[in-house]
C-alpha cells in the first residue's frame, strides 16, 4: 500500500509511505473516520 499526503497547513513537508503487505487480502469490512477539534484532540 502507498500513501501519500501533499503539503498543507498540517503538514507543511508531505509524506510519503510504502508499507509491506502483512499478510493475505482480506475485505474491509468497516472504517472509522475521526476529525480533528479545535482543542487538539481527536
């Protein structure tokens, strides 16, 4: 997997990450998504 976040107010220099795979392939069967609030906690 690869992945790569461009420059932005949060994270001025980029990244870029390859990882190894860890094993088989198996589906995704569910993904959580979290923001950010102002106090600095996710």
């Amino acid at each position: 997997m690869i992945v790569e976040v461009e420059s932005n107010e949060n994270c001025a220099a980029g990244f870029f990450a390859r990882f190894k795979e860890a094993g088989l392939v198996r589906p995704v069967a569910q993904v959580r998504l979290y923001d950010r609030n102002p106090s600095g906690q996710w």
